[in-house]
C-alpha cells in the first residue's frame, strides 16, 4: 500500500504541465512554519554561473532564545532533475517531523539522505546572532522582540568545472519545544549564465533551444493552415460545397495554435535576455493560450458528436458537455497564469498545481464521454447499416484523441523527468510533434471532398443519424446547405 501511494505521488510530481518560471523572481514569506522551502531550479552550463539573492526583512518569530546552533539558511544543492528536488523537499518535510529521542529532530542540511553531490551553503546563523544581540537591545527599549535585520546580499559563482542542474533550498532547523519557529522574509533571486564572450542568459541551459523549437513547429503550422485554407476555400466547387462550420472552427484553432507558438518563442526571448517576466508579453501569451485550449477541446467534442458532420445542430447533452469544457479550459487557464505570477516557493503553489492537474484530467475524462455515450442501437437496413459502419469510423478519432492525451499529459512530462538537464528541450519537441500528428490525422479524416466529408462519405440519412445519436428527437435536422 505505501509503495502504491509513493508512485502516485511521483505520477503526480511528474505528469504536471512544464512550467517554465523566470530565472529573477521574488518570494515573499509571512509567518511560514515550513522547515523546508523548494525555490524551483537552474540548469547552469557552457559558461560561469551566478546566483546572486537578497534577503530582506527577515523576521523570526519567537520569544525565546537564539543560538547559533539553530540553523536557518539557503542552500544551493546539484540535484538529477526537478522531480528529484521535489522529492529532496518532499522527504526533508517528513524527516524534519521526526523526532528522536537522544538527537531531537532531524535537520534538512545534517539528514544523511539529503546530503547533495555538490552543496553550496548560504547560512544565516551569524546574522541572526547580531540580530539576536540587536533584539536584547530593543529588548531593554521596550522595542520590537523579533530576531530581524533589513537586508542581506549573496553572490554564488559556479565554476564552469561545476556545471549542473541546481535546486536553491531555505531550510529552518529553528524549534519551540516541537513546533518550527514560524519566519517572514522576502528574497530576490537571480540566476544566469556568463559564456565566454560575455553575453548573460538568464534561461535554464536545457531550456534555451525551446526558441528554436517553437520557430520550427510554428513554421511547420505555418504550412499546415495554408494547406487547410487551400482546401477549404479554393478548392473546386464540389469540394467546398462539402465544407461545414466544423471545417471553419478547425482553421481557427491552426491559427491560434500558430500565435500560441510564437507568443511563446518572444516571451522565451524576452526572458533570455533580461531575466524577468513581461506583464504584457505574458497576458497575450496566456490569452491566446487559453483560447486555444478551449477551441482544441470543442474542435475534439464537436467533431466527436457529429456536429455540423452529421447533424447541424447540438442536442442538449451535447451543448451541457461543451459548456463544461470549455468552463473547466477557462479555469485550468486561468490557474496557470497565477501560478506563473508566483515563485515556486510560495505555500499555495504546489497546490495550485495539484488543482490544475486535476482540472485537465477531469477535462479529458469529459471529453471522452461521446464515446461511451454514443453506441448505435436498434435494427437498420442494409444500406443504413453501411452507414452506420461508415459512422463507427468516428470511434478511431476517439483513440487517436486518447493517445494525444496521453502523449501530452503523460509522456512528454514523464519523458522530461528522465532527461538530462542538457535535453530538456526534448521533451518540448515530443509535445509538440504529437500535436502537430493530432492535427494532420484529424484534418486528413474529416477534410471536405467532393462526395462529402471524407470519415462518412455521402450524405448520411437522417434516421441513421437518429440512431446513432439516441437524443436526436431534440435536433432539427435540415438539408445540407448547397
């Protein structure tokens, strides 16, 4: 059973969307009790590394005494990957919780399992010290009785010799009888890299080819939609007589797809050279994000219902599925761009992962269900029933539909956790090609012909599709527009 809830944790570590948060960010800390704080990682390479924090306001939030036997600080650890980090923090909060009856409970920085290849320690017990000093005074005043000091600045260099993928800890050893002493701090971090000829890329080294890979997929969409446009308006007559609004919806979810790439590849830039996060970059980037999202699932539930294929309009259970959809999209959306907006070390954002994570299964799981829904029932003739197998032909849209998901919610993440920190940009090339695989099978099976669409051929009778879907009797079927 313990073995079963750690791989669904580390399922649930893994298989979160990638998100890549700016090298220069600033974490603010109120009466936090954590003994352990993860502030995300580096990839430092093919130059000299520089990890340079300011600490201000820290406050420690105790009556009693301070010695320097109470540890409190930053360390800069060489992990294998962010997954790895996490668990790293994830075991230092439960190691901390024990408590042993000659040596007390375990610090983060003495547990023998958290001991990193390569460690830079940044500590705060003799600041502190002053500080405790400083507090006596007040003390005496009738002051403040907080341990604080305004303000402290560290620069870490790692030699070129000392490349790596780096993890930046605060950990806080500080204890009143058995509860961690609660701190506030705010800290400002910033991370680049110094290469040779001078230049500083403020970019994780493992991401810095995702420019390049968005140039090429965007160009690759570029083509696609050209080829769709030629289809769908210069096509002979018989041809475009055949194109439904499905057909038109589709077009637009290439060009969003297209503007998604590229609003990403100048917010990647734009990070690159100045380390931080444009507030307008950002807001285009996550609303053409979000649009796209949501056209990409109501392109996946229109076309799994037949809209516009074959029955023009939505029954009732079909517009309730789309509405939740597109309200689940909406929201998933809307909590990436929070947790974007926040440090990897604030409390609230592995929560907010967890909620996003759950947002996208529960959208994929609804997407799925016209396929469970939708079975031909009753008896047909034999024209009808070639019709209908013509119609069962949708079923293998709905397996190609589970494969891109779990191509994009589970392998691509999973495959970036075993990278080297070297390859990252991999596993953004394996997203990407499964959605540019999804998008070629689903235009080439429901592209126009001069016949129909190509999936059901000629036109499907209206008692067929009454059969194939049992709602129907709410659906005005018409003629198809010449």
């Amino acid at each position: 059973m313990l073995c079963i809830h750690h791989m669904l944790l580390y399922l649930l570590l893994v298989a979160l969307p990638r998100l890549s948060q700016g090298a220069n960010f600033t974490l603010v800390v109120s009466e936090d009790a954590r003994t352990v704080i993860d502030m995300g990682v580096f990839g430092y390479g093919r130059g000299v590394g520089h990890l340079e924090f300011e600490v201000k306001d820290f406050a420690l939030h105790d009556d009693g005494g301070y010695t320097s036997k109470d540890k409190i600080g930053f360390t800069l650890d060489l992990v294998k990957s962010a997954v790895a980090a996490r668990q790293l923090r994830t075991y230092g909060l439960k190691a901390s919780a024990v408590e042993d009856d000659a040596f007390g409970a375990v610090c983060f920085i003495d547990d023998d399992a958290s001991v990193s290849p390569k460690r830079f320690m940044l500590p705060l017990e003799n600041i502190l010290q002053m500080a405790y000093q400083k507090r006596n005074r007040n003390e005496d005043a009738g002051k403040s009785t907080q341990y604080h000091f305004e303000a402290k600045t560290v620069t870490v260099t790692i030699p070129e010799q000392s490349e790596g993928l780096y993890a930046l800890f605060f950990y806080n050893c500080k204890r009143r009888q058995t509860q961690v002493t609660p701190v506030s701090f705010a800290v400002r971090v910033s991370q680049y890299v110094v290469d040779k000829g001078g230049s500083v890329n403020y970019v994780s080294i493992g991401e810095r080819p995702v420019v390049w890979v968005d140039v090429c997929f965007a160009g690759l969409f570029i083509c696609v939609t050209y080829v769709w446009h030629r289809v769908i308006y210069s096509s002979p007559e018989p041809v475009r007589r055949n194109v439904r609004p499905i057909h038109k919806v589709m077009y637009v979810l290439l060009v969003l797809k297209i503007l998604t790439l590229i609003t990403n590849l100048i917010m990647m830039w734009h990070r690159s050279t100045t380390g931080a996060m444009s507030g307008t970059l950002d807001v285009l980037h996550y609303g053409v994000q979000a649009l796209k999202a949501a056209v990409l699932f109501a392109v996946m539930v229109l076309l799994g219902t037949g809209w516009s294929l074959i029955k023009p309009f939505l029954s009732e259970r079909d517009l309730k599925i789309l509405v939740v959809v597109l309200s689940l999209q909406i929201t998933a959306n809307i909590a990436l761009s929070v947790i974007e907006e926040e440090s990897e070390g604030a409390e609230s954002w592995f929560n907010l992962r967890m909620s996003l994570r759950i947002l996208d299964i529960v959208c994929c799981c609804i997407v799925l269900l016209p396929l469970v829904m939708w079975t031909p029932t009753g008896s047909a003739t034999d024209d009808s029933q070639r019709q209908i197998t013509r119609l069962q032909r949708f079923r293998l849209y709905y397996v190609v539909v589970v494969v891109y998901l779990y191509a994009t919610r589970v392998l691509s993440p999973l495959l970036e956790s075993q990278l080297s920190y070297l390859w990252l940009w991999l596993a953004h090339v394996a997203y990407e090609s499964s959605a540019l695989a999804f998008y070629l099978f689903s235009g080439s099976m429901f592209q126009p012909t001069g016949r129909g669409v190509k999936v059901i051929g000629d036109d499907v009778d209206p008692d067929v599709a009454a059969m194939v879907a049992p709602d129907v009797g709410e659906i005005q079927l018409d003629e198809k527009p010449g």
